[in-house]
C-alpha cells in the first residue's frame, strides 16, 4: 500500500532528538494508530510502550533490539517487530522514510 486513505492526521509533528527523527501521527477509521516519518543518519534508542512494527519505506538502517548483541540490516520493503515496554538502537545508514504500526 503506497497510501492510506481517510485518515485523520494530527497537524503538530513529534519531533525528536533535535529533529533527527521526525513523524507525523495518524488514526485510520478503524481507530488503529500509526506513525509516519524520516529520521536522518544517526544513532539513537528508542523506547516502547505498545509492541510496534516498523515497515521500512525506503533507506536502510542497522537495528539492535534489547536484549540482543549483533545488529540486523533493514531497508526499503522490509520491517521489523520490537516487543512493548522495551527499547531498540538503531543505526540509520541512508535517510529512512517509515510507518509504524502500533499494538
């Protein structure tokens, strides 16, 4: 799916670690919730509350979940599953352009 349709988007940006990640939120008709946004090369941990899905758009990234050592390499087309209430570091190579599905 390139878009989503009838979608209600919230009008502020969440903006983090000084703009290196930048997203909008969005509720589909259904009531389900998800993120859309960039974060520009850099390094950061996030954290979770709700389990996530996070479907790569374009770009890649290196991903470490908690709990794990060696990194996984993502990109454009694929996604990958972080557990609720827990954190992961990710390592973007190339500008990633992403959706985040929550719950």
């Amino acid at each position: 799916m390139s878009k989503f349709e009838n979608v209600s988007v919230a009008k502020k940006a969440n903006v983090y670690f000084d703009g290196k990640c930048v997203s909008y939120s969005l509720e589909l008709p259904d009531g389900t919730s998800k993120s859309v946004g960039v974060i520009q090369p850099a390094s950061l941990t996030f954290s979770t509350a709700a389990p996530e899905v996070m479907e790569l758009v374009a770009g890649s990234c290196r991903v470490t979940l908690a709990g794990e050592t060696d990194p996984v390499t993502y990109s454009g087309g694929q996604s990958f599953s972080v557990p609720g209430d827990s954190s992961f570091q990710i390592e973007v190579l190339e500008t990633l352009h992403y959706v985040c599905h929550y719950g």
